[in-house]
C-alpha cells in the first residue's frame, strides 16, 4: 500500500532537511486520483479491517448497514438513487443485494 502514497518534495535548495510530509499539490492531485480508484479503495479498507477491525467497523462496516436499511425501507419506487462515499458502496451494495435488490449502472449522462 506505500505505492498509493504521495511522493515528498524533491531535495532542499536550503540545505535543511525535507519534511517528509509535504507534499507538492501536483503530487497530491495525483494521490487523490489514484486513492480515488475503485479496487485501491477496495484494498485500503481490506488494509483498515485487517490493521484495526474495530475501527473498520464502526467508521465503515456499521455506516454501511445503516444506509443500506434507509434504503431498503424506500420501496414504495421502482428505482432509487444513492450518492454515497466511494468506500461505502461495496459494501451497500453487498447488503442491498442480500435483500433482493438488483444492481443497474447509470448511464453517466446529465442533462446540463
């Protein structure tokens, strides 16, 4: 996972040394695209249950389920559409799918 992780500044021209947190705002609009990937997604909440699977269930695990059953009560119609957190839809789906509910993808087109 130290892959998806944003590189640090290139040397010092002061000589003092590279704070090894800062980060360039090209680098970082590059980080955010590539956590922004669906399987990176998948393999950083894999890391977070498996590092802390406490704190995977109450920050992921357990909003999942909650916003799963909001929805599955919002049956009177034929279609509904929900805007969540990239890392909570696997697991929204997983749930809603274990209901009865069928998965459709968007067409990804907006009127302007």
């Amino acid at each position: 996972m130290q892959e998806l992780l944003p590189s640090s500044s290139s040397g010092s021209s002061t000589g003092k040394p590279v704070d090894p947190t800062a980060v360039d705002k090209e680098s970082l609009a590059r980080y955010v695209e590539v956590v922004k990937a669906k399987d990176n997604v998948r393999l950083i909440m894999k890391t977070l249950q498996d590092a802390a699977p406490e704190l995977y269930q109450a920050m992921v695990a357990e909003r999942d389920e909650y916003m799963a059953k909001g929805l599955n009560k919002i049956d009177m119609f034929p279609s509904t559409v929900a805007v969540m957190g990239i890392a909570h839809v696997d697991g929204v789906e997983r749930y809603l799918g274990g209901n009865g509910w069928t998965n459709i993808k968007a067409s990804g087109c907006m009127p302007k």
